[in-house]
C-alpha cells in the first residue's frame, strides 16, 4: 500500500475531471447530509487532505490520520495553505488511532477497509473508530463494490486481455485484487466488498441505525460523463434519488456505510 501512495498522485484521482469530480461531490453531498454540523471529525486514511480540507472549511474540527508519510506532509502543507480554515494531520493507522477515548463526534474512514484486506482487521478498526466516538457518533465507511473491477475494465477495453478473466474470477470468489502469492510491487492490493458484508462488519463491529449509499451509482458507466459534470445539478440529484437502492449499490464503484455508534 505504502509502496503504491508513493508513486501514484492520489490528490489527482478526487479532481480529475469527469469521474473525479463525480466522487468528489458525491462524497461531499454525502458528508453535508450525515455529519452532524461543526463537529469534530477524525479523518482516518484521509490521503493528502481533500476530504480534511473541505470539511474544516464548512467549520467541521478534523483531524488527519494517515500512514504514509508523504500524505501527511502533504495534507499539512493543504491547511497551511488555508490559514482560515485549518486542520491537524498526524501519522497513525485505523487499528491503532492517536485520539482519545469518545472524543469525536464523527469518524471517516475513506480507504482504510479496503486495504485492510482480512476481515479481523477490518473489524478491528470499526471498533477502534467507535473507541474515540462519543455515545451517538456517527461513523462513514468507504469500500470498493465487488464488481467494481469488472465494471470498470469494461469500460477501459480491456476484456481482450488474456489473463483479465483469471483476475475476474479471483476477484468475484475472494474478493481480492490481486493474487495474494505475488510479491508486493506497489500496484493496487486491496478488498472489494459485497455491500451487504458491509453492513454485517458494521453489525459486528457493534454499530446501529445502518445505512448504506451508493457513491458514484450508475453515473460513472455514462459514456458523456465528463461533459455531463461540466454542468454535474442534474445528474447529482439522480443519483441521489437512487443512492440506497439496492441495485444501485452493486453497480456504483464504491459504497459509503452510515452507522451510529450506540
């Protein structure tokens, strides 16, 4: 994980145009509608600082935890760059968080579930996130939908690949992007998730009131999508308006879960 957050520009992928700018605002939406207001937010995995950024400047109090140096730095040099709306960016990994016990109103974790590849490990974050929220918090959990790969290779032309259909099948069975024999190399590890499952983590992790959301829904297969979010009012709301069917939720890239610490 770390080796790959070195190389790649992980700041890119939430403002390229089009698909970025769909998740981005998507995410945002999301956050604005399930967050409580002005409360103090642990980002957790939250990469260089978008999510973080955005959030202090809508008066939120958040801080960064990331395990890759070269995010945290970055994710500082964002806040200094709004003296008016800072925010902390710390070193530290969704197991083990340095934050005190129920002192966050909310807690984000944007990425770690699906690099935390076993299950254990995954619940075991969920509940260490529930350590530092306060009776009554909220916490938001990304994951990559199961058939995000295929989706998405779909898209890119790529199903002429000769080996693309034993990584489909991997993938679909285990739920993992690449053969766990290989060596690591930096390219993408991570866990691609049944939404369900999902929900069931959040059940075992202790969690209530769930909700799952789909974040790009059907809106990032559109052909015209980059032109369509030049002027993004109307396709925003439609997938807003099917953001927790559950159909939905099988065919969006990545899937957001709401639960409510007890």
């Amino acid at each position: 994980m770390t080796a790959q957050y070195e190389r790649v520009d992980e700041d890119d992928r939430l403002w390229r145009p089009g698909l970025g700018d769909l998740v981005r605002l998507r995410t945002w939406d999301i956050f604005t509608r399930f967050l409580p207001g002005h409360g103090r937010v642990v980002d957790v995995g939250g990469g260089p600082g978008t999510h973080a950024a955005h959030l202090a400047g809508r008066g939120h109090d958040v801080l960064l935890v990331d395990p890759v140096a070269r995010h945290v730095e970055m994710a500082q040099a964002r806040s200094r760059a709004q003296p008016h709306a800072p925010f902390r960016a710390e070193l530290g990994e969704a197991r083990r968080l340095p934050v005190p016990d129920q002192t966050a109103d909310a807690v984000l974790l944007m990425g770690p579930l699906y690099h935390l590849v076993q299950r254990d490990d995954r619940v075991a974050a969920l509940r260490e996130a529930a350590r530092v929220l306060q009776p009554g918090g909220d916490v938001l959990v990304e994951v990559i939908a199961r058939h995000a790969w295929v989706l998405d290779a779909t898209l890119k032309g790529l199903l002429g690949s000769r080996e693309i259909w034993d990584n489909f099948d991997r993938n679909l069975r285990v739920g993992l992007s690449q053969d766990p024999d290989r060596p690591a190399d930096g390219s993408f590890w991570a866990y691609f998730h049944h939404p369900e499952e999902l929900r069931a983590e959040l059940d075992l992790a202790g969690y209530r009131d769930i909700r799952l959301v789909a974040v790009e829904g059907f809106a990032w297969l559109l052909g015209d999508l980059a032109q369509r979010m030049t002027d993004p009012a109307d396709l925003l709301r439609a997938v807003r308006l099917t953001e927790t069917e559950p159909s939905m939720l099988g065919t969006s890239a990545h899937v957001i879960g709401v639960a409510r610490k007890p």
